[in-house]
C-alpha cells in the first residue's frame, strides 16, 4: 500500500471514528480502545498483493466496529428481557396493593411511577437496538468480505473482474473456475441448515490452504464459489483443479458425530483480451453445467473443449 494511499486510510478512520462517537451517547473510551486495537490488528493482514488494498482494509476496519456494533446490540437486547421482566413484577405488585387491608396509595403511586420509567426504558432499548440493527446491516453491505466463510464475496468478485477487464495488457495467463457443491440440497434437508452452513466454512478453509497466495477464493452465492487462478497456463490450472477435486473427495466433516462427505464440479475458463465480467463467468457457467450434467465430482474446462 503506497504512502498516500495509507494517508487516505487512516483519515478516512478518524472521520469515521469521530461519527461513531458523535451517534453514540453513550460511547466508552474503553469500546473505542478495543474498536482501534481490533482494526490494528486486521489491518496487519492486509496483503501487498490483494486485491484493491485500500478498499480492502477499510473493510477490515468496517469489521472492527461491525463487532462492536453486534456486541451493543446484544447488551441491549438483554437489558430489554430484564426491563420487561421488572414491569410485569411491578404491574403484578400494583394488583396486590388493591386489597382493601394493604391499600397504601403512597407506594401505588410510587409502583406507578417506576412502572412508567420502566417502560420508557423500554421504548429507548427498543429503538437504539433498531438503530444498531439498521448500522450493522449497512456495514455488511459495504465489506468485501462474507460473512460466513470470512473469503472474498460476490461484491468484491466483480470488483476484482472489473479491473482484471479494464486492463487492455494483462501481462499474465489467468483462469477462472466457478465450483458447486454437489447435493448441497439434500445436505441441509438431511443434516439441517446449520450442517450446510459448516460444510460451506469447510469447504472454504480447503480452498484457501489449498491453492497459493496469489490465487483469490470468492463466495459467489449460495453453494457457489469462484477461484480466480494467476499466472498459470493450461495444463497447470487443469492439474491444479484436479487436486482440488481430490482433496474435497478425500476430507471429510465430522458434525455432531456424523461424517458429512461431499464433492464438488468445476468449470473452468480462460481470460482473453475483450472479456468482461459477465463474458467471463458465462463461459464457465456453462462448463459448470456440462460438468454437473456428466456425473459431478468433475472438472470440464471450455479452454480444451470448448461449450
């Protein structure tokens, strides 16, 4: 990351810090602290070589406050159930104070009275946790990163496209694969939808310790997945997307007891001068379909066959 570019990070983090405080009465110095040493800490790995690193490490400070957003979020939903809890007590102690012999119109008034704080306590919870909400929600849409398996997702995908197309003299071979989990369906209907969320992180983690630094793994939707290989010719992508296959073919996830296999198709294409995104994911989107459509657990690359 150059110079300059650093600059316009770390002011783009102070104004957004000083907003932060300004939205929040109640902000701590001790929640700051945490929010600037979490977005240190992220920011140390950011990589040279990502993609759009400037973009990138604001996302990774948008991270940051994200979990402290969630973390407020979940104190003041707490407080609301104790809230709660505390006027049905009270409204319960005002019904007993009615009895003609306990009848103390002095400690009525005061239940009253507390009951009514109460439940502005509880209208203020309410609408702190909707705003809360509604910033969580924002952040999430501006990150490039997926909230699940923690890669690269479709928004950054075609940011990432984009710049590889808009170069007219891409000096490097690339490839493009576009990856399904085979019966992913009957994987959430069999072991439920949390299984399916897990076999997704599972699937991710063996991607990324997979393939090299250089290459990128994006979550395109769904079960879907596209890895963007560089630097590399033909032969190479198809023998480096066959050892992808294997290895998902041979792991395995052990979930509550249950081992959970899976397989994967691919589709691979290759980038030529005058691609764009959508010409680019078509191609492979096809070479996917033949894959699923000849058996799964295959690879079938339009580079030597053509779709």
């Amino acid at each position: 990351m150059q110079k300059d570019e650093l600059i316009s990070l770390v002011n783009k983090m102070c104004k957004e810090l000083i907003i932060i405080i300004d939205e929040h009465s109640e902000a701590t110095v001790h929640q700051v602290a945490n929010y600037l040493q979490e977005s240190a800490a992220l920011m140390r790995t950011v990589d040279e070589e990502s993609i759009n690193s400037i973009g990138y490490a604001e996302a990774l400070f948008h991270n940051a406050y994200q979990e402290i957003a969630k973390k407020s979020l979940a104190s003041y939903a707490k407080t609301n159930k104790s809230i709660e809890k505390l006027t049905k007590l009270h409204e319960y102690a005002i019904n007993e104070c009615t009895h003609e012999q306990i009848d103390l119109p002095a400690i009525t008034e005061k239940f009253t009275e507390i009951q009514s704080h109460m439940e502005l306590e509880v209208n203020k919870a309410n609408k702190i946790i909707t705003t809360l909400t509604n910033q969580v929600k924002s952040l999430e849409a501006k990150t490039n990163l997926d909230a699940l398996t923690k890669i690269f997702n479709r928004r950054s995908l075609s940011t990432y496209l984009e710049n590889l197309c808009s170069n007219k003299k891409t000096p490097f071979n690339f490839h493009l694969l576009v990856i399904d989990i085979d019966d992913f369906k009957k994987i959430n209907d069999t072991h439920g939808h949390v299984a399916g969320d897990k076999v997704l992180i599972f699937m991710a983690n063996l991607f990324k310790k997979t393939l090299r630094d250089g290459d990128k793994v994006f979550r395109f939707g769904g079960e879907e997945f596209v890895i963007a290989l560089n630097r590399i010719d033909d032969e190479h992508c198809i023998r480096t997307t066959n050892r992808l296959l294997t290895i998902i073919r041979e792991n395995k996830l052990l979930y509550k007891g249950v081992t959970i296999r899976t397989t994967v198709s691919i589709g691979s294409t290759k980038f030529i001068q005058g691609d764009t995104p959508d010409s680019l994911l078509t191609r492979a989107d096809k070479a996917l379909y033949v894959a699923k459509k000849s058996g799964k657990d295959q690879l079938y690359t339009e580079v030597l066959h053509g779709v």
